[in-house]
C-alpha cells in the first residue's frame, strides 16, 4: 500500500466550497479509480487556506499512470482546481510501521 500525501493551498475565503467540492469529487470520482483504497483530508488550523490530503494507494503505478491518465483525473480537477491558489505539492510514501497511543 502507497500513500499519496499531498498539500493543497487554496484561495483565501474559498474553504468552505472548496470542502464541498473536494469532497465531492473524491466521494463520486476518486472512488471509482483503480487500486484507490480510501482517502482523508485534514485542514490547517494555524493557516485555515492550507489542507493535506492523504490518499491510499495500492501503487504508485495506480496513481501517477492509472488514474492520472484515465478520464478520471481531469474530471476530479475540473471540480476543484480553480480553487487553488498554486498548484498542490505531492509526493508517495510506504509505511514502515505505525502504532496506536495509549488506550483510555
């Protein structure tokens, strides 16, 4: 399993939809891609226009050859690009090992 990690800054005063658009398109486009095993996106709190998307992979064949040159990809970008303020930064990673904190 890969995870695409990828931060995103967007317009300022754009959050909410962007929120909405973003969640859209992953829910209706990102789902249907081949070998895309979920998805997360987190907001910055300290700076509100910056968010990090986290999408699990089960290679990074099946992201950067699959889906990015599938009719997948510029649909998903067509619903959310014009909200960036410049182009999102990604890179992939393999996990090594992960725990959990303490229990309550």
């Amino acid at each position: 399993m890969i995870l695409e990690i990828a931060t995103i800054y967007i317009l300022p005063g754009k959050q909410k939809e962007f929120e909405e658009a973003i969640e859209r398109g992953l829910r209706t486009v990102h789902t249907r891609a081949q070998g895309m095993r979920g998805y997360k996106l987190d907001k910055c709190i300290e700076t509100p226009e910056r968010y990090v998307l986290q999408v699990r992979w089960d290679s990074v064949e099946d992201h950067m050859v699959k889906y990015r040159e599938s009719a997948l990809s510029p649909e998903f970008r067509a619903m959310v690009s014009h909200f960036f303020a410049k182009p999102a930064e990604f890179q992939h990673y393999d996990t090594l090992f992960q725990g959990e904190g303490a229990k309550s």
